[in-house]
C-alpha cells in the first residue's frame, strides 16, 4: 500500500502552525515513515504532483490569492484540516475585520505615522499583480468545506501528531482535556 | 427546621431544601450545572441560559427556578449539553474573542466552558463587531470587544451607597457596559480589584499590570471548569 500523501500551506498566518509541526522532534523521522510530503513550505514543492490524502491549513483568508490556495486545496486533498486560531477563526489578522478595509488601507499608506508626508501622490497599491485585499479576514470554513479543526495558538505539536497518526491509522483519537487550547 | 424536598437529575434522588433554587440544590448535591451570569452572593438572572436544564418537559435556567418537591431534572444529556454548547459557541462569534492575545486565557470562563464542551469551531458566522476600548478610567480598562453582557459588574460592584458603577448604555445589539465617570473615578482599589476577579471573560482588565499568572498556573490549564463537582 502506498503512503498516505500530506500536503500544507499558509495563509494569513505567521508559520508558527507549521513551527509546531516540526515541534514534534525526532518524530519527523518516524512521520516520513509513515507518510509522503507533498505541496508543502516543507519541501517545497510548489503545485500538486498528485491527489493528496490529507491537507493541512494554517491562516485565514485575507487576500484572493489566499481564497485560490484554499480552494487549490480542497479541490486536491480528501481531508482538510484547519490547524490553528487563524484558520479556525481569523486570528490576528482578523483584528482589521471591524475596521473598514478603506480605513486600514488608508492608515497603512496615507495617514499612519510612518508614511505620513512620504508618500506625496497618495497612492495605495492597487497593480494588478498584488493579490487583491478581502473586505475582511475569513476563516477557512466560511470559504471552503473543512473536515476538521485543530485549535490552538499554535496547536501543540502532540495534538498536531495525535491527529494525523490518528488519520492515518484509522484509530479514534484521544482528546485529553490539556491537549486543546485556544492560546 | 426548613422543609425537605426530593428530587431527581438525571435519574439520581437526591434532597434540597425547599425555597433554593435548582442550581443550589444540585451543587449541595456535588452535581455540577455549568453557569455563566450567576455568581455567588449575586442575585441569580437567568440571563446567559448556559444554566439550562429541563424539568416537566420545559426549559427552564437552573439558577432561576426554584426545585420542587417530586420535581424529574434533565441536565447532563446530549441534547441539553449541546444547547449549551451553542450558546457558547454564539458567544464566541458575536463578539471579538482573539483568546492568544487575551490576558484572561486560562483563567475565563467563556473560554474554560468552550474546553469542557469540546468547541473546535463555532457552528456559526463570525461577526466581527465593531466595539471600544474604554482607558479613561485609572484603575481599570474596560475592553468591550469580549464583554458578554452577562450583568456581573452591574449588579455586584456598588458603591458605599449602593449604587452601580457599571450600567448598560443604548440598546438591543448596540448595548455595551458602560463605567459611570464619577463613581468610576473613584473606585477604591478593593473594588477595582472585585471587577476584574467578578468579570468572566477578560472585559475588565486591571492597569498598569499584566499577564500575572503564568501558563500552566492558570485556574483552567489543566481542569476543567466545575472539577470541584463530583457529579
């Protein structure tokens, strides 16, 4: 039987989620054992090589190139997985959402204190080639179906393990009341 | 002597007292009914609905109702558990809870509730309301981002007068607490104090400090809110 294939990315986060996942040490070797690494940061493998078993996101959605990554993965991957605050539920960058994406960007390139009197023609990027900015930060279920969720900030390597060995195995998972954490 | 009554939760006898309350009657029972708006020494208002139970086919809040004699009492069911867990999880979207940068995690009990009730994910829309922050007070920050509107502050934090220092400002979904600027002003250090320890959530922050409690000595960082109870 062939490996199940993981693949993962990152959104709007700040690759803490993946930090955790290489958290799990000498466990790496054991999950190279077990699975096959494809469209990752980790091996970077740019585009999907084949269909992959399992998916793993971290961050929100703040741009459009964030919505075709996540769609990229549903589409390719049987089971997706938001791992982390910022794919379950905006997370930092989600502390714009009150505030009127005009405001922000105009806090940013106009008005905020370190551009002040530096940026003479007013200009807020707006190139055709910049991923286009969402009115708010979205968490990944409100775009795409997602199968499970992995809270934490970031998720503790040993949730992250238990639930891929878990996947993988086929076995029920254990939830110990210390292994789920919102901080 | 005070009248004895029986009852049962969950199919368990059990004797109260009679005149208390459901939720009284069961913790004298070391039976466990997950609250939020109810606090000790503060009149009970069945406001959050956490308290929930079913008794004679209703719904009723446990904290409210008062038991009975002969009174059935549904508590720790699926389907009741799960009533529970959407409220939490409504809790969650409608206001701005980022746990990770919140100085309560660990010891809030919004959050302690969403652990014991295994919320992975709200089955809900975030909101993402626009809230204030409220610094002009010395002693207290108010952060309006996380209040739950459960009335905690406003009834218990009273002056030597018993007068409120919070109220409840505008209406319906606009509704926010509100620190009245004269009696706030002059909150003694005791009661600035009362406010944070009486808020559930991280809504009343103390100034000028920060963090105090490390990770791992947190009151939720390794059991679950309402371990006290056996049941």
């Amino acid at each position: 039987m062939s490996k199940p294939v993981i693949a993962t990315a990152t959104l709007a986060g700040c690759f803490g989620c993946h930090m955790s996942l290489l958290d799990i040490d000498e466990k790496i070797l054991d999950l190279i054992e077990l699975v096959e690494f494809n469209k990752s940061p980790i091996d970077d493998i740019k585009n999907f090589t084949k269909k992959c078993d399992i998916g793993l996101i971290e961050g929100g959605c703040c741009n459009s190139e964030n919505v075709h990554v996540l769609k990229d993965f549903r589409k390719n991957c049987n089971i997706l997985i938001s791992f982390g605050e910022c794919a379950i539920m905006g997370g930092l960058p989600a502390y714009r959402n009150p505030i009127p994406i005009k405001e922000c960007l105009e806090e940013a390139y106009l008005n905020g204190p370190s551009v002040k009197g530096h940026n003479e023609s007013g200009i807020i990027p707006n190139d055709e080639e910049i991923p286009m900015m969402l009115d708010k930060v979205y968490p990944c279920h409100e775009i795409v179906k997602i199968d499970y969720f992995l809270p934490g900030c970031p998720p503790s390597a040993e949730l992250i393990w238990n639930a891929l060995t878990a996947l993988i195995t086929g076995n029920e998972m254990e939830l110990s009341y210390e292994i789920i954490k919102f901080d | 002597m005070a009248d004895i009554i029986n009852f049962t939760i969950d199919g368990k006898e059990c004797v109260a007292e009679k005149g208390i309350s459901i939720l009284q009657a069961t913790q004298e029972n070391d039976i466990y009914i997950p609250t939020l708006c109810n606090y000790e020494g503060v009149k009970p208002k069945g406001s959050c609905r956490i308290c929930t139970i079913r008794t004679n086919g209703q719904f009723a809040t446990a904290c409210t109702t008062p038991v009975a004699d002969g009174m059935e009492i549904e508590n720790n069911t699926e389907e009741i558990n799960d009533l529970r867990k959407s409220i939490i999880e409504l809790l969650f979207v409608e206001g701005n809870h980022f746990c990770p940068a919140c100085e309560m995690s660990g010891d809030c009990e919004l959050q302690a509730l969403a652990y014991r009730f295994q919320m992975m994910v709200p089955r809900f829309t975030f909101q993402f309301p626009k809230r204030d922050i409220d610094a002009g007070n010395p002693k207290i920050l108010m952060d309006c981002n996380r209040c739950i509107r459960c009335k905690r502050c406003i009834r218990a934090i009273k002056d030597e007068k018993g007068r409120s220092v919070f109220a409840f400002y505008r209406r319906g979904e606009n509704i926010k607490v509100h620190i009245d600027p004269e009696l706030g002003s002059k909150l003694t250090d005791e009661l600035a104090e009362k406010s944070v320890t009486i808020c559930p959530v991280g809504a009343i922050l103390p100034r000028e400090k920060g963090f105090r409690i490390p990770i791992g000595q947190r009151k939720f960082d390794h059991e679950p809110i309402g371990s006290e109870y056996k049941h």
